[in-house]
C-alpha cells in the first residue's frame, strides 16, 4: 500500500514517515522544506533501513502535485502540510487562509483527477469553540475559533465534509490532534523549528539557555493554578492513531472525525515542573500577560478512537519530556549541521 505524506518532513510528517515504513507501508513524501530540513529524510532512513520517493515540491503547485499521482498509484494521502502556529495566525491571517485551504483543495482535487479515494486530514482541537465544556467530544461544538489557524482547520474540514458528500466511494477521516510533544525514542528525530512558537520546543531552548526563561503567557486563567490547561498527546502515540485510522478506513468509506489526545489536562506550570523533575533541569519563569489567541482549557474524551479505532494513547508526558531532552541532547542543533 502507497502513503503519500503530504507535509512529510515536518516533525510530525517524519515520525509518520517512521511508522508507515515500519508497518511495511511504502512511502511518498512531499514537502517544500519550508519548516523542515533535508537531513531528517537521512535520519528516517536510518532508522528504518528503508528507502522511499521523495518529491521537494511545493503543495501549493497545483500542477507539480498533480504529476505526482499521475506518476505513482497512490492508495492513501495524509495531509500534514499546513502552517500551524495559533499566536502567528493572529498576526497573519491572509497567510494562514491563503496555505492551509489552498494546500487541502489542490490535494482534493488531485486525488479526484486521479482515482485517490482515501485521505486522512490533520486537524486540530482548535476547531472546537471555546464554550463547550470539557472534556471536548467529537460532538462538541465547533466553530468561533479564537484564531484563524483554528478557522482555517474548521474550514478545511467543511471542504473534507462537502467533498466526501459527493463521492460516498470516498474515507475521509479527520484527526483532531490536541497538542503535540516528545520525540522518537531513538533521540533521532524530534521537534525542530527555527523559532519555535509552541510550548514544548520553548521550553527547551529555556532548558538549554537560548533562551533565559519560559514566558508564561497568563497565569490569571480560571484553573488550579492560574496556567492554561492542555492535552499533550506523545508524537509516537499519534502516529500510531493513524495506523489505526488507515486500518479502519479500509473497510469503511464516507467522513468521519476522531479526537487524538490521552483524555488528560496539563497546565503549563505543571509541564515545566515535570520537565525539572524528570530531567533535573530548571526552567526560569516570567510571568507575561494572556497572548491573543489562546483559551483557558482544551483536553478530549478518547472514548471514540478507543471504541471505533481500538487505539489510545500508551505514553505519558513524563516519557514525552524525557524523550524531547534525549532528541534534544544528541542533537543540540536539532537537523543542522553541529
Ligand atoms: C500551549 C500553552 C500558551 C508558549 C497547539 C498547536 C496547534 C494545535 C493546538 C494541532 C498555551 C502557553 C506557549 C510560550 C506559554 N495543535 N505558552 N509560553 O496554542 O495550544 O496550540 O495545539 O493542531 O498547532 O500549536 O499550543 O504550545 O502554543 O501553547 O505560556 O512561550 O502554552 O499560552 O496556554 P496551542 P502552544
């Protein structure tokens, strides 16, 4: 079976690249390597001794994406390709709309132009609207985003939605992916990003003095200790949801969405007090005013990936912040050269 990886190289597109290949899927990877560098495809093929076809297109190319499934039998695309800072969104909407609907279009209408009937969509907690209670359900409400990343994943699935209405031999499944930290076992690959945005790569620029101390944006939220609340779900368990998602998307078609996360809330004051624990490293604090943007708590029920998908998150955010330290020592310049 062919994956195309779309948005491949990115943290989360490589420790998927990983898991595909180590379940015995082949894989294409496309990215512009905007927020990636190439010597993550070398660590890939370390770690699985497999090789793959590699396209450094732009996913905005409508034309370029198109050669690509004329010239591969593609069974599968993962749509990781997107922009997905919420603080950055704020500053620059037009950018967001422009890349993240564009790049879900063009994929769309590549896999309709070429017989590609199976997508699986990264979307995100952030469609979810701020009022629902918690924890967020698959049925919670959606829509009034606080940002336009948000917005933009919200839209992005109404597209998934209207499209699979019109092609019901179609699976789309969208996975709404809660936040993200930790890194591959091996240290090998992880997290890396040139100026980082969110907390868990912060953090460590804090941990290896980048950085003098961690901003906590707002510590006057309606929560046990004032930080805000999220659900940090393990890269490597999220990866492995979506071997889950392509086994169910086998044997059913129309659109489906499920919630990945572990089911647990973590304040940003307990994340860094757990990262000192479990690394015995410190992390200075300053305490800054809320950011634009933000709300004060987002975690999931897991009931339906557990029940539909059998999967759920294994790992805990202690493995993830011993993991994140281990990539983050064997690589003190993440993929750039030492
Ligand atoms: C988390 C908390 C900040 C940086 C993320 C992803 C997004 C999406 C949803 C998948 C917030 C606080 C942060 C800092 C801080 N995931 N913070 N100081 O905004 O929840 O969005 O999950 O689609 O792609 O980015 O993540 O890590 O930016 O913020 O205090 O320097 O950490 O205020 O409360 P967010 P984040």
């Amino acid at each position: 079976m062919v994956v195309l990886l779309a948005g491949g190289a990115g943290f989360i597109g490589s420790h998927m690249a990983v898991e595909l290949l180590n379940n015995n899927y082949d894989v294409i990877i496309v990215d512009n390597f905007q927020n990636s560098k190439k010597e993550v495809i070398n660590r890939i093929k370390k770690l699985t001794g497999k090789d793959f076809l590699l396209y450094e297109y732009d996913l905005l190319d409508s034309l370029k994406l198109n050669e690509i499934f004329v010239s591969n039998k593609i069974d599968y695309v993962i749509h990781l390709a997107a922009l997905k800072s919420v603080g950055e969104s704020v500053l620059n909407p037009m950018l967001y709309y422009r890349t993240n609907l564009n790049i879900t279009i063009n994929l769309c209408e590549a896999m309709k132009n070429n017989g590609v009937k199976n997508i699986i969509f990264s979307s995100s907690a952030c469609v979810y609207s701020e009022k629902n209670q918690m924890p967020l359900t698959e049925d919670s409400e959606i829509g009034n985003c606080s940002n336009p990343y948000g917005w933009s994943k919200f839209m992005s699935e109404q597209i998934l939605k209207d499209i699979s209405v019109q092609n019901p031999d179609w699976s789309v499944v969208c996975l709404r992916y809660f936040n993200l930290i930790g890194a591959d076992e091996s240290g090998e690959i992880g997290e890396y990003s040139e100026n980082p945005k969110n907390l868990p790569p912060i953090i460590l620029n804090v941990a290896t003095s980048k950085l003098d101390f961690l901003k906590v944006f707002g510590n006057d939220y309606e929560t046990l200790d004032g930080s805000c609340i999220r659900d940090y779900i393990h890269i490597t368990d999220l990866v492995k949801g979506h071997i889950s998602a392509i086994k169910y998307q086998e044997k059913h078609k129309g659109f489906d969405i499920f919630n990945l996360g572990t089911g647990k809330g973590t304040s940003v004051f307990e994340l860094v007090e757990t990262f000192e624990k479990i690394n015995n490293v410190k992390i200075p604090l300053k305490i800054e005013s809320r950011r634009e943007g933000d709300i004060a708590i987002s975690y999931c029920s897991v009931q339906k990936a557990n029940d539909i998908l059998n999967w759920k998150a294994e790992k805990m955010i202690e493995d993830a912040c011993s993991d994140m330290w281990i990539w983050q020592n064997k690589n003190p310049f993440g993929y750039n050269k030492n």
